[in-house]
C-alpha cells in the first residue's frame, strides 16, 4: 500500500515537472515572438504623380504592395520622394494655386492606394515633395513653404519637430526603437539655390534634445531623404547629397548618440556605408524610369537588427505619362511573369549585434559587401538614348 502511494506521488510529481517545463517553453516563445518585429524601407514611392487607380500601373503598383504587405510589416516607411510635385510651374494655376490643387489630387490618391492595401505608413520629406531641385528661382522660397505646407496637411505626420519643420520632421517611438524623421532641405544658399540639403541650427538642436531624451530604447534609427555618405549608385537622380556628409554635424551627432541605421533615399538603386558604427543604407527605386526596385525588410530584436534588400525586376514602356511640368516617365509598367511567379529576389543581407557597447556588422551578403560599400556609378532611364542598366549585385557576388 505504501509503495502504491509512493509510486502515486512520484508519478504526479512527474506530471507536474512537465506541466511545469511545457508551460514555461510556452512563455518563453511567447516573449521570444513579442521581442520580434519587422518594418520595410521603401523610398522613392512613387516619386511620380499618380491617380488611384493608375491605368498602365496598378496592377504592377499592386503586386509590389502585396509584396511587402506579405513580409507583414508593422509598418512602411518612405524616406521622400512619394509624388513627382512640379506643381508650381503650369500656366493655368500657377506657384501656390497649382501646388495646392495638386496637392489634394496626388496625395489623396497616394494615401488612398496604401489604406487599399492595409498599410500603415510614415513618409519623410523628400526634394519633390517641394517642387524639386534646384531652387533657383525668384519665388522659390514661398513655393517651398507652400509645398512644405500641403504635405504636413495632407501626410499627417506626428507634429513634435522643430517649430519651423512641424510635420516635416518628427519623431516616434515604437516599441524599443526610436524613429526620428528629419528635413533635410533647410533655407541656405547652395548649389541648387536658395534650399541646401543639410540639419544644422534650429533643427540640429532639435535632433539632439531628442535622442539625448529617449536614451531608454535599444535602438536608433533616423530616415532623411538625402545620403550623407558617398559616392553612392545612382540611378535616374540628380544625386542629391547632404552638406559636409561624414564632417557634418548632423553625422557626428548620430555617431555619438550610437543610432544604428540612417536609411535614405534620393538615388533610385542601393549602396550600403558604415562608418563610426552608423550603417547607411540608401535604396529605393523609380517606377517608369528604371527597370529594378527594391526595398528593405527590417528585423527588430532587443540585441541585433537583421537588414534583408530585396529586388524586383520591372518593364516600363509605351509614350510618356502626363504630369505637371516635363519630367515625365513612362506609361506602362509590367512584370513578367516568371518574375511574379518568383517574386522579389534577396540582394543583400547583414546583422548588427547591439548586445554589447562594441557595435558588431556580421553575416554581410550582397550590397552590404564591403567591397561594394561605394560607387561611382550613374546610370540613366530605360528611355535616354545612353541607356545602359547598371550592374546587378547578387546576394553571392
């Protein structure tokens, strides 16, 4: 009888132990699958003025945002560049007239064509979101603070930026990542005329009280249109880059306040920098121009980022698309389809180890390749007489 009950309890000891290891094992994939997120990267979306529906593109525009509502993002975000926006040159509505009717025809139908496909987003400011470079034009600076005007109304971004920049640059936190969004197209004389691409006075100042504020996340990352590092790919872009680049404040500051990734945009093909630890990451792609897009896939962890680039192969044809002023691509964009069948290819990859204070690069493939980190390269649309595309990196090259 003893025995019986002795064999009792060590069984339902037994029981216990297992309920106890299997319930535990639950919890901890539990909060392994919460510590995990993703977003995607997608500048230069679309950097062309589209209806929604667009006849000759959506069925294409379709296809890519089925893409990356599939990698099951929390979020896209879209460092500038989402309309083309020469909307204040045409005859009939001029300056602040045509930039404002534009405005609400383009956006809306930007915006329209995201919520159709369930995507939550955030866009930076981008040089076509002001009428594009240069401006070297009389009234150049009342149209840029007309344009900046319509995109914080129409894009809804947070309005916690500088009071000179509110809903141009903004900040937000997201679980354990600090996102800052900064406007890089400042009133200063340069090259392009009376805006140079920079963050510096007012906006610097506010950019540091930010991340010196939120110390408490596992990561930085910052988005602005322009690359600061270079010489970068460029592809159909006039190759817009930030002011002093790497000497610049905006770059130390980031540096020294440990952001891991400023992700840009501007030049329509990828290149991939690191340096002081800041990995920047300029891509994104140009519908009706270019035969290729991408974008990014980011994978949050509370000690590592893991960063996948993605590329699409498309065919832009037929005459031109009409749009505000001349610049004008091309009105059908297809996909093959053995490349819908196949889908996006991966063209890059690496790991950034933040578990400890000596930041880690590992794992590098593709376009994160140090040997690719740099370029000289500029190639010109599907439709320019020189046309030639440029190199394709692989994952394996």
């Amino acid at each position: 009888m003893i025995q019986k009950i002795i064999n009792k309890n060590t069984l339902l000891g037994i029981l216990s132990i297992i309920l106890f290891a299997c319930t535990n094992s639950s919890e901890q994939t539990q909060t392994s699958s919460e510590d995990h997120w993703r977003f995607v990267s997608m500048p230069d979306f679309l950097n062309v003025d589209t209806d929604y529906p667009q006849q000759g593109w959506e069925d294409a525009l379709s296809f890519v945002l089925e893409a990356v509502k599939k990698e099951n993002p929390e979020f896209l975000t879209v460092a500038g560049d989402i309309v083309m926006g020469h909307w204040h040159g045409e005859k009939e509505k001029p300056d602040i007239e045509g930039i404002k009717h534009y405005a609400d025809r383009y956006y809306t139908a930007w915006k329209a064509r995201m919520d159709a496909h369930g995507l939550q987003y955030y866009t930076s400011i981008g040089d076509h979101e002001i009428g594009d470079n240069p401006w070297n034009y009389s009234n150049a600076l009342e149209n840029v603070e007309a344009y900046k005007k319509e995109f914080r109304e129409h894009m809804g971004m947070p309005l916690n930026g500088p009071e000179h920049m509110k809903g141009t640059a903004f900040y937000w936190k997201h679980k354990n990542v600090l996102f800052v969004s900064v406007d890089v197209f400042e009133v200063g004389n340069s090259d392009q005329g009376k805006i140079k691409a920079d963050v510096s006075g007012k906006q610097l100042e506010w950019f540091e009280n930010v991340l010196e504020q939120n110390q408490d996340v596992e990561h930085v990352i910052v988005l602005g249109h322009t690359p600061v590092l270079g010489p970068v790919r460029k592809w159909s872009s006039s190759g817009l880059m930030l002011t002093a680049g790497r000497n610049s404040m905006f770059w130390k500051t980031m540096a020294k306040y440990k952001v891991v990734l400023y992700i840009c945009g501007e030049v329509h093909t990828m290149t991939c920098t690191e340096r002081d630890g800041v990995q920047q990451i300029a891509h994104g792609g140009l519908f009706g121009y270019n035969p290729r897009v991408n974008y990014l896939v980011v994978d949050v962890y509370p000690d590592k980022l893991e960063l996948t680039l993605k590329e699409l192969d498309i065919l832009p044809s037929g005459e031109k698309l009409w749009q505000a002023g001349t610049n004008r691509p091309l009105e059908n964009i297809d996909i093959a389809p053995e490349v819908r069948e196949k889908g996006y290819s991966i063209v890059g990859k690496l790991t950034v180890d933040t578990s400890t204070s000596h930041r880690k690069f590992e794992n590098a493939k593709g376009y994160f390749l140090k040997k690719h980190e740099t370029s000289n390269l500029w190639g010109l649309p599907v439709f320019h007489k020189n046309y030639k595309p440029l190199p394709r990196i692989g994952i394996n090259d």
